[in-house]
C-alpha cells in the first residue's frame, strides 16, 4: 500500500483478526461448553448472572473467650512452676481475676506471664492477680482475625470451585462474599460455617472415674464423639499436633472402601508425629475437628513420614469437604451469617439487556453523526469503532475479567471516546487541508498532530481508571477494568487502525482530493 509500512499493516491486521477471533467466545457464550477455547469468556457479574450475597460475621467473642482461656492455662502452668497455690480463679467481661495462697513469688509470677502476653494488661493487688484483654490487644486480635479469616474464606471458596467470587472486608468485623452463578449457596454455608481446627490429643483411657463422674482433672477435658453425643473421651488438654502442620488432605477411601481423608504434615509435623507414635504404642490418639472427637484410633506403630489417614463415618460429600477445610487452614474464630440474600437470573437478564440497548443505540446514533459530518472518512471510523468494540470484548475475556453493570457502563463510556479520538483527527486533517494539496501529506500531518493531544487525554483517564481499580472494591473495580481496556483499544483503534483504513481507501480509490 502507497506510503504506509508494510510492518505496520502486518501489526494492524494481525491485532484486529485476534481481536475479533478472541471475542467469539464471550459473544457465544455457552456457559456449560467443555472446549478449551471457548472458555476464554467474559464471566458476569453477580448483577448480570444472578447469584447469591452473603455478609458473614466474625465472632469475636469467641475469640476473646479462647485468648481468655490461654491465659488462665499459663497462669496454671506459671504458679506451679513456681510452686505457688490458685486459691481462686474469676472470669468476668475479658478479665481474669487470680487469687493466690500468698504473695510472695507474685512478681516472679507477674514477670513470666509478660515475657509471653507482653500486651496484655496485668495488675496486682495483695495476693490478687488482675489480666485483662486492653483495648489495643483486642484491636490487633481483630484486625489478625478479619485477615486471616478472608485468607481462609477465599481458600475454601476457590477450592469448592465457584468462578470469580466476590470476597473482601466490610466494616471492623464482617466479610462481604458474593458468588456469582451459585443459587444454591447451601454447601458454601456448610464449608464457611466450620471453624475447621484440628488438633490431635492422647486419650486417657486409665482415669474412667473422672470420665464417668464428668469431672476432668488438671490438664485433662471431656469432649464428644462427632456422630453420637452420648460417647466421651478424657483427653489431654495438651495439643500434640495442631492443624498448623498439615501440608495437604485429599479425599480417598480406607482399606475397607469406604471414605476417608488421607493427610500429610511438612517436616516439622512429621518429626512430632513419628514421635508421638513411637513413644505412645498402644494408646488411643484424637483427632479432633473444633472440639469433637471425628476418630480415635490405637496407636499399633510409629509412624514415618509424616502420612496419616482419618476414618470415619463420612460420605464421600463429606470427606471432600473435610479435606478442603483441612487444606484452606482453620479460622480463628467462627462466622456467623448475618444477611443473606439471592439475584435471580431475570434481574441479570435484564441488566444485559438494558446495557445492549444502551450500547446499541449508543453505536447507532453515532455512526449515523460520523458519515453525516465526514462522510467516507466517517463511515471508516465507524468501522474502527465496531471493532474497537471486538476487541474490549477479547481483552476481558482472555484475561478472565468480570463483567458486571458498571462495566457495561465503562464500555458505553469508551465507545464515546474513541469517536471523540477519531473527531480530533478528522479536525486536524480539515485543518492541514487548507496548508497542502498532496492527499497523503494531509492525511499524515492530521494524524500526527492529533497524536499528542489524543495520548495526553487518554493517558490522563487510564491514570485515572488504574487508580479507581487499586483503590476501589466491588463496582468501582469493574468500571475501572472496562473503562482501562476501553483506553487502550480506542488509542489502537483510533491512531493505528483507521490511519491504516484511510491510507487504504486513498490507495484503492486513487484521490487526488479530500472531500471532509
């Protein structure tokens, strides 16, 4: 083609043909296909596909209660070291109140609770030991809990397979999830609604007295049976292993057939657990799953290798889940939902259809605006636009992107701009027209005098978009997708691609002129 790179052309057409050719599956859009390719879809949004919302709490005072346990457990631990007797011990509002026999080891007993809970407030009065949970270090118990309960909630999520979930923090204590797609969130429930801490204790299974009199002694506590409340275990408060050292689980089958979940600890799991087998043959060991017994099988060998299975009364349904909870890690304290609601389909169907619309006519008007006012050069913008619009299309479906109303609303906004970009460049090649008489160099100073003033406004507004998307959450974020992608495929559309249909049409048409 006369006066345009051949290397350019190449560029051109080879970008417009993927374009296109990338968009076929989102313009498809068969939800259930199984083909690789048309996979690479754009996926909708909880407003456009329906869907379930679910605003989950993190119960804090749980959380308060087990911080408020751990230390009258060390306080136990501390005074006997130090060979100091607890006359009494009250708990009331995140406070413990510890009376000693005496006070004459009460600082040394002060000093060694410090070095363990240095925020924690600890005051002392005669033979009384006042700790309680200060402002400050129940702000930082809450702000490490939300953490990592959204950590353990996208985990369980991803790992039930739900496309493109919505999860992120809502006010000081709460998590916001919405799953697109998922009308049923019943087994989502099930999964959130388990704390999933496991931990694994030695039974004694010599003290029945205490057992049978429900009165556990020092050290030890009394829990159920997971399947039959009636059935108890004296067991060791000690935690020999806890679910921290668990590198994988998986569902599978026991050597009878029936489901299980088989596990692995890293390095430093396995070391304990080879002990703990070799120095305690013969006795029971507990697993227990947020503070039931699930099995409590006798310990026949040691162990290596840090592999073990748990057996069980399980379904298949449920040893899958217990092996996604066990992966995902436990939560450091329980959820509760505290709102839940369903998008149906119809509202989505809706939102696509007013957003189709709205495009529609958008595109409609404005190419009629365009070949009125610039004629052919008009009708080839509106070519560039149509394919402006393949290509936004292709973008957020190759990189997995959800599509949600403010995002319809974004590409709506970028089809204005790339027409605005495409204006500038018409202006400025009426412009060069009264200076030169050779059609080409007309067209060429057009286009390279609007280059500036198109990139400056285009830059400034994905700036813009790109710092929406890093600082927004939820619509804003998916607003900032489109409108960021919109940015660039009108800069191409505009600056590369019409400058290659304009030089196209002058070669085939052989003008000598320009009629703008």
């Amino acid at each position: 083609m006369k006066n345009y790179p051949i290397w350019k052309s190449f560029t051109v057409l080879t970008l417009v043909l993927l374009g296109i050719i990338f968009a076929i599956p989102s313009i498809i859009y068969d939800e259930n296909s199984e083909n690789w390719f048309l996979k690479n879809k754009i996926n909708l949004g909880l407003d456009l596909q329906g869907g379930s919302y679910l605003l989950l709490e993190i119960q804090l005072d749980v959380l308060y209660k087990e911080e408020i346990d751990n230390f009258v457990d060390s306080m136990r631990l501390i005074t006997r070291d130090q060979n100091a007797k607890i006359n009494t011990i009250d708990i009331s509002d995140n406070e413990v109140i510890i009376t000693l026999n005496n006070n004459e080891k009460i600082n040394e007993i002060k000093d060694n609770f410090l070095q363990k809970y240095r925020a924690a407030t600890l005051k002392i009065d005669n033979n009384k030991i006042f700790i309680k949970l200060n402002d400050e270090y129940k702000k930082n118990m809450q702000d490490a809990a939300i953490k990592q309960s959204l950590e353990i909630v996208r985990k369980r999520i991803d790992e039930s397979g739900t496309n493109e979930p919505l999860i992120q923090r809502s006010g000081k204590k709460r998590i916001l999830l919405q799953l697109p797609g998922i009308k049923d969130p019943e087994r989502i429930k099930e999964l959130l609604g388990k704390t999933a801490k496991l931990t694994f204790h030695l039974v004694d299974e010599e003290n029945s007295s205490a057992l049978n009199a429900n009165l556990p002694p020092f050290g030890k506590t009394i829990v159920s049976d997971i399947n039959d409340s009636s059935i108890k275990y004296l067991i060791n408060k000690k935690v020999e292993i806890g679910g921290e050292n668990l590198n994988n689980a998986n569902a599978t089958r026991d050597e009878n057939g029936a489901p299980a979940v088989s596990f692995s600890f890293n390095v430093e799991g396995g070391q304990k657990f080879s002990v703990l087998t070799r120095d305690n043959i013969g006795k029971r060991l507990a697993v227990l799953l947020d503070g039931v017994v699930i099995t409590a099988p006798n310990i026949r060998s040691q162990i290596d290798g840090g592999n073990g299975i748990i057996t069980g009364n399980f379904k298949m349904e449920e040893a899958v889940d217990l092996a996604t909870l066990l992966r995902a890690g436990a939560l450091p304290a329980p959820l509760e939902i505290v709102e839940e609601r369903s998008v149906g389909a119809s509202l989505g169907a809706d939102s696509i259809a007013a957003g189709q619309i709205a495009a529609l006519i958008g595109m409609v008007l404005v190419c009629i605006f365009m070949i009125l006012i610039y004629g052919m050069f008009g009708a080839l913008a509106n070519v560039s636009l149509i394919i402006n619009l393949f290509i936004i299309i292709s973008l957020l479906g190759t990189i997995g992107a959800t599509l949600t109303l403010p995002g319809i609303a974004g590409i709506v906004l970028t089809i204005g701009m790339a027409v605005d970009a495409n204006v500038l460049i018409f202006e400025r090649i009426k412009e060069e027209s009264l200076k030169q008489t050779k059609v080409f160099i007309i067209v060429k100073n057009g286009f390279d005098r609007a280059m500036s003033t198109i990139l400056d406004a285009n830059i400034t507004t994905l700036i813009a978009a790109v710092l929406l998307f890093a600082f927004g959450s939820g619509p804003i974020r998916g607003f900032s997708i489109t409108l960021s992608l919109g940015v660039i495929a009108s800069m191409f559309t505009a600056l590369m691609l019409t400058n290659f249909m304009v030089y196209l049409y002058l070669s085939i048409a052989n003008k000598k002129e320009l009629n703008l």
